[in-house]
C-alpha cells in the first residue's frame, strides 16, 4: 500500500519549504497573491523554492484568478515558470 502524501500549504519563504521537505512533506502549498491582497509568498520565489527542494506537488489555487476566474495569462505563466524550474524549456 502505498503512504500517504502530505502537503504543508502557507509556505513563506525557502527556509520554510527546504524545512517542511526535510520533514517529510511531499507537496507545497505556495501562497502567492490572493483576491482580497497580496499573499505569504511572492510569485519570483515560487520558481525558487521548486528548484531547491524539489517537491512532489504543489498547490496552485488564487494566484492564477483574476476577479475570482482562472486567468489564463496568470496560468500560462505559473505553469511556464514550473517548467523552466524542472528544467523543461518548450
């Protein structure tokens, strides 16, 4: 059977991330801006934090909204970022 995965979601920084992979943690929640203001972490060291901890997973939700709808410039973007940090260039 296989174990279960954990996510550790508000990760703030890249302390934070190398921290919660160190213990364990197979995704992360990247909380970057939120539709009611700026979230924990800022949208340059997502790509960062991918990069040198390596994670499973991690979780995309209102960083990629505009007014409440998935945007899909905001989206193209995320998605091109995570690429480029797994070093997959299109």
């Amino acid at each position: 059977m296989p174990s279960t995965r954990i996510k550790v979601c508000c990760i703030e920084n890249l302390d934070e991330a190398r921290m919660a992979v160190d213990h364990g943690a197979a995704a992360l929640g990247l909380v970057s801006a939120m539709p009611n203001g700026p979230g924990v972490i800022t949208e340059a060291v997502i790509p960062e934090a991918i990069k040198q901890v390596r994670p499973f997973g991690v979780d995309l939700c209102s960083g990629v909204r505009t007014e409440c709808r998935l945007d899909e410039r905001k989206l193209a973007a995320f998605m091109m970022a995570v690429r480029e940090a797994d070093g997959i260039h299109q």
